[in-house]
C-alpha cells in the first residue's frame, strides 16, 4: 500500500467526512460519521478527529486539511473569511493552522459577501469550487448551483467568485416538515424521486411562479385535507416546490446572462436536482460533489504542506 | 342590562374568542383564551366553551354561534367545506347543529377550493369576510387580504368569493424563527412594528424579489454573522421578508386588475401590515378583524336563530 501522504476532511455542521489520501490525491481510505460541528463541539473537535485517525491506522504526523464550519466561530478555530469578489485559489492562502496540537492540522477559510442587502457567507463550497474548477481554466461567466442545507448559487468569472446567494432550501424542507401544520402525515423525504411526476409538476410550478412559494407550501397540506395527496406525494410536492422556487431564485440573483451552470452534487441531492433542471429545461454539466471537495482538500495539501505531492490531473 | 341573545365564538387554531351578543348585536361581555381547537381536543370541547359562558353567566338555554377550526375534521364536529366559487351568505346555509348538547350550538362551514393546481381551504375567515361585507352591497372586483399564521387572499366579485389562496407567513415566521438556523438570537417578534425602517426595508426587498425568498430568510442569518445587525432588526427583517413576500405572491394569485384591497386585520399584524402595504405604496381599505368576524356571527345568528334579533347596520 501506499504511503498515506495526509487526510482531508469536509467538515459539516451535521457531518463529518474524512479521507487518507496517497500523495498523487487517490484514497487509500475513508470515513463518514454524523459528527458535524453540533455534535463535536460538545465531545471536542480533537478527538472526535484523532478517532477517525485512529480507525484508518494513521501515522500521529499525518497531516490534515480540512475545509466547513469546524472554521466557523462556534468551531473548532475560526478561520475566517475571504471577501468576494475573490479568486478561488487566493482561499488557501487564508488557511489558518491549529495551534497547540501533535500533528499539522489546517483548516480551510470560507467566503463572505459583505453586501449590505444580500449579505452572505459560505463554509466548505468554496473548497469544493476550487476542486470543480482544478486543472481547468475556467474562463466567461458560469453559475454553479450547490444543493444542500443551504444551497448555494454561485457566479463566477473566470476563476473569480463574484457573487453568491444562500437558498435554505434542506433546512426548510427539515422545518417545516417537522414543525409546521405539514408535519401531520408526511412521508420520509427519502422516498421522493427526481423523475415522479408529483415532484416534476411542483418543481414547474414553483419555477413559474416564485413568488407564490408559501402559498404552494400551504398547497400540501390542503391537497391532503381535499383528499387528493397522499403522504408519499405530500413530500414529493414540498421537496419540488422548494427546489423549483429556488431555481427560480437562483438564476435571478446569479445573473441569467451566465452561459453554463454547473450542478456540484451527489447522492439523493443529485437526483432531485437533475430531475428538477430537467422538469424546467435548464440545461447543466453535472458535478461529484464528493470528487469536488477532495480535489479542493487535495489542491489545498499541495499549496500548503511541506511535502512533494502530485497533480493527478 | 339587555338580556344576551346568544353567544358568537370565534375557535381558531391557537385561539378561543366569545362574546356575549344582546339582540342588536351589541356586546355585553367577552372572554379570549389559548383553548384552541389544540387544547380543546384535549380538554373536550363542551368543557371549554360552557366554562366561559358561565364566567359570563350564561343562561343554560343561550344558543351559540361559531365559526373556525372547531367545525374542522379534527375540532369538535365537522362542518364541511362550502366549495368556492360561492355567494358568502350560502355560507350561514352549512351551519352544522352540535348534536347531544342541552344548548342550541351552530358551528359555520368552511370555504373550499377544490382546484387541482391550487387546493385550498379556509375556516374561521368566510365568516370574517361576511361581516367585512354585511351591511353594504358590495359589486366589482375586490381583493381582501386577512393576515394570519395562515393568511388569506381572498378574490372577490360582488359578494362571491371567486377564489382564494393561503400564505403560511405567520407560521413560517414561528418555524423558522423557533427550529432553523435564524433561532440563534432572534429577538423577540412582539417588538416589530410596522415602520421600523429595518422592517420596511425588507418588505420592500422582497416585494421586489420575492422569487428569493429563501434567500433573504438567510440573510437574517449571514447579516447576524457579518456583525451587520442586532438581534431585534433580525426579527424585522425576518418579519418583513415574510411579509414582503406574501403581498407580491398575494397580489399575483388574487389578480392585480381588481379595484380596491380590504385588509382585515386586527391588533399587533394590523400595525404590521399596514407598514408593509404603505412601503410598497398599496392603497388599501383597512378593515377590523374583531369587528368583523362578531358582524359575520351575528348575521349568522340572524338568518339561524328562531329570535327577534335587530341588524344594526
């Protein structure tokens, strides 16, 4: 096997993903745990790593890259941001080291939009973007859609981020399952597809008509009491109406003139998010979200360790 | 003192209201509590509303009239849906008699729209529009928005109701103030009013955009973040967002060519909603909520009761 050369780790506020990574950026191996930020801020950032180390045999100087809110102020070790406009590789000169542990430990910083009526902040896509963009040389205008939580649109230049907009699309779907009149007989989210036909004609709906978005919530709820939605298709309805809102808003705050939109996802995410581009024609080059941040965790290894790593691409 | 001619009870979600009517249609007493259709499906219905009519010191024989979540299926008995387009006065024709109780108790139907696209439903707010409308022979198109956890925007043609839709602004606030990430240090909602500059600034910013919905709720958060506001203007501009929103959407939905817009409201969200309609500069005809659903019981009791009862109008 080859020599691990460090470990990099997309750290969330509800997830932890950690790879050991040989020098030429391949995996040699990987760990995934729900202990994001929340939960390692109450058992410790250090060991909640060092376990994850451990698990995988990793030597105690194996250095670490890490990129997401263990960098935010409620983290590990603030990191920061980068102001845009700003050139993505300019984040990893913004990288701060942790201070008073045994091995070399960087986390990555995020970005921030200091406008005073669409102020905003990312963690962890910007390391991703790098990671689309490298060995590339992007050039023109693109909008990068990044599904999840917060989902992020993203304008860039070239290799300049020039504006972002966060769309709480997960966290709401969350919320107002949970919390809201909707919550009575939901289905699991898990069981919506990205070609159902429910879910296809929400997702148009909503693109059409934005502005309507917490009357077609309402939707749900009332189909249901008509007796025309059941549970499995009151999901499918919610995750379409927000995320065909969300495109619409989306593209609107990107700059519509942009001549490609790239779709940085995985998992169920990607499905739901090609399924809803095509339900509204919108053509995208799809992007591993996974792949995306590794490369970014890997570019930013071979700016910042001392070591003689390589460029796979 | 008049003797009482009946008792008119508003029975919402969260909220129970009762008034104790002489045979004009003037109030003799009134009782307000939280023992909503939530906490009266608990405690049983005749329990609560009989301990308020004798805190007013009913007579045992006093009918009652009520309207709201108490005819939903889930409320005391279920009053059904009168289905939209409808002349509102078919509404007192679906009044459902409380069966097996020692008083006559009439609980008012609902509205429905059974439209595929847009299903909707409302309880408690035909009998408002009712009273808004008694009295006066109302002809053209008219908008009617009555804000809420649930608000209603109401079209209307002459006295029909052509078609309705419902915002989930109130409880959108409630969720997301209370279960998302905006939960961090929102300062309390009861502090808003409608012409703090940073509420009417957000009206305005999502009247304009309401396609970004999602996105400015999250710039309550990044704006917090970026050290931009305190925690009471992120509670107006979470509030204004919500509301911004609903107006466009609501504006949109209703049909924009109608002549004139009721707002029937009463306390705390008048105050918010009329500084959110003077922000988008939107004439309107403000409306009092109580008034109104107290006019709207009393025809009720009129064309219901087997008593001389005397219009005041």
């Amino acid at each position: 096997m080859t020599t691990p050369a460090y470990a990099a780790v997309d750290w969330g506020t509800s997830s932890f993903r950690l790879w050991l990574m040989d020098p030429a950026g391949r995996i040699l191996a990987e760990r995934r745990s729900g202990e994001g930020m929340t939960s390692a801020a109450k058992m410790g950032f250090p060991q909640v790593l060092e376990s994850h180390l451990q698990a995988v045999e990793a030597a105690a100087d194996l250095p670490v890259i890490i990129c997401g809110m263990a960098g935010a102020r409620q983290g590990w070790i603030e990191a920061g941001y980068v102001d845009v406009p700003a050139l993505l590789p300019a984040v990893l000169s913004g990288a701060v080291e942790v201070p008073q542990v045994n091995r070399k430990i960087h986390i990555l910083p995020g970005l921030a939009q200091r406008a005073r009526e669409a102020p905003d902040v990312m963690r962890g896509e910007e390391t991703q973007l790098l990671g689309a963009l490298d060995g590339s040389e992007p050039s023109g205008e693109q909008i990068v859609c990044m599904p999840g939580t917060h989902s992020k649109w993203v304008h860039l230049s070239g290799e300049t981020v020039s504006g972002f907009s966060t769309y709480m699309t997960g966290e709401l779907f969350e919320v107002v399952s949970k919390h809201s009149v909707l919550a009575h007989s939901l289905a699991d989210a898990g069981s919506v597809d990205g070609d159902q036909p429910v879910f296809t004609a929400a997702v148009r709906a909503a693109f059409k008509a934005p502005q309507r978005l917490t009357n077609l919530l309402f939707t749900v709820r009332s189909g249901m009491l008509l007796a025309e939605l059941t549970a499995t298709d009151a999901a499918a309805r919610l995750s379409g109406v927000l995320i065909g809102a969300e495109i619409a808003g989306g593209l609107s705050s990107s700059g519509s003139q942009a001549a490609s939109i790239g779709l940085v996802a995985s998992g169920r995410l990607r499905g739901l998010y090609e399924g809803a581009f095509a339900a509204v024609s919108l053509p995208f080059t799809p992007i591993d979200a996974d792949e995306a941040v590794r490369a970014g965790l890997s570019a930013a290894a071979r700016q910042i360790l001392p070591l003689q790593l390589q460029r796979t691409t």
